[in-house]
C-alpha cells in the first residue's frame, strides 16, 4: 500500500492493485468510546455470540442476533439499512463476518466493534438489558 496526492495504490498477489482516492476508504472498526458515542445518539449494537456467551455477559441494550441468523434476522429487527450497526463477539471475528453479511443486504453504516473485553461501560448477563431474537 502506498498514499500520495490523496492517492492510495493497494497491491496484491498476482501483480493484483486498485488505486483509491483516499475519501473513498470507509474504516469499519470502531472505538468503544464511539460506539458509546453513537449508541447513546441512536444507533444499534449487535451482539453475535452463541446464547450461552450472551448470557453469561452482554452490552446493556444491545441487540442479540447470533452469526448464523443475520441473514434472516437482520432486516426484521433493522429494517432502516441506513442505521449505524455496530457489532461485536468474543474476539472480533464473528462481528467481522456479520459486518460483511450486512453489507451484503445493503446497510450502509456498519461497524466492527470486536470483543466484549474491548468494552469498558456496563455489561450485564442473563437476558436482562437487551433484545434478542427468538429463535425459530
């Protein structure tokens, strides 16, 4: 990767590059602070872990929406796609994947916050503070 005159040329295997202005780099990883930030002023946090990971420890008004249910779940419960979503896990991976899978329905402001461990602010167990999708 290489910037210059608000260029940036992105190289990959197989003499792979692209060139991007640099305004249309969009950064999905958030900051707790942030995300704090943004939850407070209306946007949406997503927990994606298993039902046992949820409720031993979650964010206090998240949304549980486990990975493997984003395709179905998502539009229901979030219908505006042009809602921040910020998602997170144990360590980053699944929220990346649902960040993905979102993107994919078409939401436009989509954010990885990564692990539980990242987050600083309450956090409480059972199925107190939150929604979670019923599972069908």
């Amino acid at each position: 990767m290489a910037l210059g005159d608000g260029k940036i040329v992105v190289v990959g295997d197989d003499f792979w590059f692209d060139i991007l202005n640099d305004d249309e780099l969009y950064q999905y990883n958030i900051s707790p602070e942030q995300a704090l930030a943004d939850f407070l002023n209306g946007a949406y946090i997503v927990d994606v872990r298993t039902v046992e990971e949820y409720e031993a420890s979650h964010i206090k008004g998240c949304i549980h929406i486990p990975v493997d249910q984003i395709d179905n779940a998502l539009e229901k419960i979030i219908p505006d796609k042009s809602k921040k979503i910020i998602f997170y896990c144990a360590k980053g991976v699944r929220a990346q994947q649902s960040l993905e899978k979102a993107l994919q329905l078409g939401y436009e402001k989509v954010y990885n916050l990564g692990s539980i461990d990242d987050w600083p602010y309450e956090k409480v167990s059972g199925s107190e503070g939150s929604f979670s999708f019923p599972k069908n």
